[in-house]
C-alpha cells in the first residue's frame, strides 16, 4: 500500500464516522484533503452537515465540494474534529503545522467535543521531534522569538516558499521551524514556547486527540490517548 492509498482509506474511514445534523470541523494537510473528498462525495449522498474549516485552503476544496463551510462565530460548538497530523508520539501527543495552519488547526480543535487524528503508520513515533516543531510568531516578535528560542536549543529556521520570500499563515504571522530531534519533556517545551512574547501558538497539541485512525498494510487501525 502506497502512502497516498493509506491517507485516502483512513479518509474514508473518517468520513464514516460522520453522522447526519453534525457539526464537523474540517483539518488541513494531505490526509484531511483526502477525508473532506471522502465527506464531499456523501454529502452527494444526502448527508446534511454544517463544517467549520482550519485553513482557507480546505474551505475552498469544502465549498467546491458542496459542503457548507461556516464561520466560527456562526458554529462555535462542534460536534468532530477530523485532521492529520505530523507526528503522533505516545499518549497521541503530536506535532501539526506541517501545513501552516496550526493556529486556526488549534483553534477549531479546541471547538470540538471530540478531536480524531487521521494519519498513515508512517507518522508514528516513539519520541516527538524529528519533524520540525513549527511555532507561528508575529512579524514585529521573529528576532525576539528567534534568539529565545536558540537559547532553548530549539534551531528555529525561518519557513520560507519555493521563491525565497518567506511563508505567511492565513493570519499573517511568521512560522519557525524548530529542529528539536527529540522532544524529551513535550509538555516542558510546549510551557517554555508560550511563555516567549510574540509566540502566537506552537505545533505542540498534546491532551486533545481522544483517537488516531491509522492506515497501512493491515487496514485502518484505532489508537486510543
């Protein structure tokens, strides 16, 4: 089973899992693309949902599925929360923001009475910090955050698009990508990144997953927090 076929069968898996009247909101990444195409095709069907989306990105594949996409302020309560993730260590603490969405990603999951990761076996670990730790920070704070953050030992680097300029969220903010390798104490890092002035949010969503819905060769497996 290639990578690609393992996001769309944990997709789809998702997709089930979302019943008529819900309020869903909707992840961002390339495994959440694959779950709103799995949801966009039963809407189709005749499933009747309102969505909340993390990023403009999957509000626009949602739409230009059908699906009705609302404002937070138009749906603060929901029912689900379905999106990948970067890293899954134990206890489902990960790492998100890959995308550059984990604010709005934090935001929404926050929203939800229950947060399901969908993801393939290859974005388990046993210890978080191989992928880079993204941290959005505010365009005025990035030399500030950055000298803080080296003085954890956190190696931010400054995201940047293919053309050289550098990355901006939805929000307009910075994200540094923070080499960590290991991330021994998650909850120690995540307490000493917000405690930097002009740290937005960090990458860091630990306690809020209750399930990860991982793909491989065996099929679609559940992992409970």
């Amino acid at each position: 089973m290639t990578q690609d076929e393992a996001k769309a069968l944990v997709g789809q898996r998702a997709a089930a899992m979302v019943e008529d009247g819900m309020a869903v909101g909707l992840g961002t990444g390339t495994t959440s693309v694959m779950f709103i195409k799995a949801l966009g095709e039963r809407v189709r069907a005749g499933l009747q949902i309102r969505c909340v989306a993390s990023s403009e990105a999957s509000a626009a594949l949602a739409t230009s599925l059908g699906i009705t996409v609302m404002s937070l302020a138009e749906l603060p309560a929901l029912d689900l929360y379905i999106d990948g993730a970067d890293e899954i260590g134990p206890g489902l603490a990960l790492i998100k923001g890959g995308g550059g969405a984990l604010l709005r990603e934090k935001i929404v999951a926050s929203a939800a009475k229950q947060f399901v990761v969908v993801a393939d076996t290859t974005k388990e670990v046993a210890v978080l910090g191989r992928f880079p730790l993204p941290v959005e920070v505010i365009k005025m704070a990035l030399p500030l955050v950055e000298h803080k953050l080296t003085d954890l030992g956190l190696q931010p680097k400054l995201r940047v698009r293919a053309d050289g300029s550098a990355y901006l969220t939805d929000e307009q903010n910075y994200i540094l990508d923070c080499g960590c390798s290991r991330i021994e104490n998650p909850e120690e890092t995540a307490a000493e990144i917000r405690n930097i002035v002009g740290v937005v949010e960090h990458g860091l969503f630990l306690g809020m997953a209750s399930v990860a819905l991982i793909a491989g060769e065996g099929g679609v497996v559940e992992r409970f927090e």
